[in-house]
C-alpha cells in the first residue's frame, strides 16, 4: 500500500512539474516531523508539494495541495494561502519495540513571504497553523500543528 501511494503521488507529481511555473525545493517543518520537500507551482493560484519529513520524532512522506490567495503589493510580498494535505505517518520507538504506520491527513492556512529577501529573491519562507488527523497509537500526535519552510527556487519558467 505504501509503494503504491508513493508510485501515485511520484507519478501525479511528476507529470504536473512538466506544466508547472516554478519548482523549488528546501525544508518543511510540520512539528513533529521535518525534512526537505519538492514544491511546483503550477500557476499562480496552484501549488503542490511533496514532503519526505524524516528528520523528526515522527516520520511521514505526505503530497500538499495548495491554494494561493493574491500576493500582496508590499516590500515583503506576503501571499496567503490554505492547503490539504494526506500521506503516511510513522512512528518507531526501538526500545520497546514499537513500529506503527498509519495513513493520515490535514488541513491549514498560512502564509508565504521573502525573508530572506536581502540574500537573494529566489528563497520563499512559510509559516502556517493547521490541524492534522493522524491517529497514531503510542505517539500523542497533537491535532493542532505549527508548521515552517524555506524553500530556494530552483527553476522559474
């Protein structure tokens, strides 16, 4: 089952990159788990990620769907957005020989900015506030998640 969610995902996501604007990549932090993600923007309105969070407490490997809202005309160019997102969550605690993975999703909102505008205007910063459903049994996954990326734009059609 997990191949195959990851043959699906792989293939959506690649054939959406041949059509998409930008493509960058860089770190997602969705507290507990963090690692580095793969993001297109197909439009300007559309965005998808991909996220191999493998860094933190707990694992996952998770597709977004995100929806930007209009950039703002400001010196930061703030663009809000909202974003879905579903994968695989895991959890291995080899001391008392715990494994379990299990398929989860969630929602949030957030917004995305430059803060690093002064380095190059190629790095996106994110910060958002969702709410996940992962039922894991012994790791108390909060419903409530904080979440931060930073990304550097790699291609720009």
């Amino acid at each position: 089952m997990k191949k195959l969610f990851l043959f699906i995902t792989l293939s959506i996501f690649c054939s959406t990159n041949l059509f998409s604007q930008k493509i960058d990549l860089g770190f997602q932090a969705s507290i507990p788990s963090y690692g580095i993600s793969l993001k297109a923007d197909l439009t300007e309105t559309h965005t998808v990620q991909v996220i191999y969070g493998a860094l933190g407490v707990v694992t996952n490997f998770s597709g977004r769907y995100r929806y930007n809202f209009s950039e703002n005309e400001n010196s930061l160019n703030v663009t809000p957005f909202i974003y879905a997102q579903a994968g695989t969550w895991s959890y291995d605690f080899d001391a008392l020989d715990i494994s379990e993975n299990i398929f989860g999703y969630g929602i949030g909102a957030g917004i995305e900015f430059n803060a690093l505008s002064w380095l190059s205007d190629k790095f996106r910063t994110t910060v958002e506030l969702g709410y996940s459903k992962v039922d894991l049994t012994y790791y108390d996954f909060k419903a409530t998640t904080f979440g931060f990326g930073i990304h550097y734009n790699l291609f720009d059609n």
